[in-house]
C-alpha cells in the first residue's frame, strides 16, 4: 500500500502539508505539542500503511497510536482523503487506506499489558 502512495516521504510531506493549513489557527503553546503530533502521525501512517505482515506494523503503530490526539488525527484522516483524491486516486482506494488507518488506530484503543 504504501509504495503505491509515494512512500514515508509522502506521508510525511502530507502530514506537514496539514499542519501548515491549520497552523494559523494554533497559539504558540499548541504549535510545541503539534510538532510531537506530527511526527507521531506521520509514523503511525508509515506503519499503518506499510503493508508488513502482522503483528510487525501494528505493534509498532499502537506504540505510536498512544500518544496521538484523537482529534487531530481524524482531522488528518479527512485531510489525507481530500488529498489522496486530489491527485487522482480513486474514491474507493483512498476510502481503503483511511479505512485501513482507521481501523488499526481503533484497535490501539486497548490497554498496555506489561510483562513482568
């Protein structure tokens, strides 16, 4: 999935490409804890999308899950839709990725469980 999207470095320039439309709208004490939201975000998608057999992309993917603002990342989700089908993806592909990030962020919703 993700070769096909132009790889990490699309994503990356994606999620950036997001938080400078927002950015007017952020003080300067929410522009510290989006730069952490950023690169947490653009490395769930990486691992979100990358296609790696389980639970290889999902492991890492929850680790980073736990520390994304909810709201953010659905704002990004529907960014990333509108952007997807800007450059030409079809409706139904861009639905399956975001599905795909959808899905694996909701399941991140479980509890740690620490080994002792």
């Amino acid at each position: 999935m993700l070769a096909g999207l132009g790889g990490r470095q699309f994503l990356s320039r994606t999620v950036g490409e997001f938080y400078q439309a927002i950015g007017k709208y952020m003080s300067s004490e929410d522009s510290a804890e989006h730069d952490k939201q950023h690169s947490r975000q653009a490395q769930f998608l990486t691992h979100a999308l990358a296609g790696e057999p389980e639970p290889t992309h999902s492991a890492r993917a929850c680790f980073l899950a736990r520390g994304l603002n909810p709201a953010l990342f659905e704002a990004l989700l529907e960014f990333l839709d509108a952007r997807l089908l800007e450059l030409g993806f079809t409706p139904a592909m861009s639905d399956q990725l975001v599905r795909t990030a959808t899905d694996l962020f909701d399941r991140c919703d479980e509890p740690l469980s620490i080994a002792c």
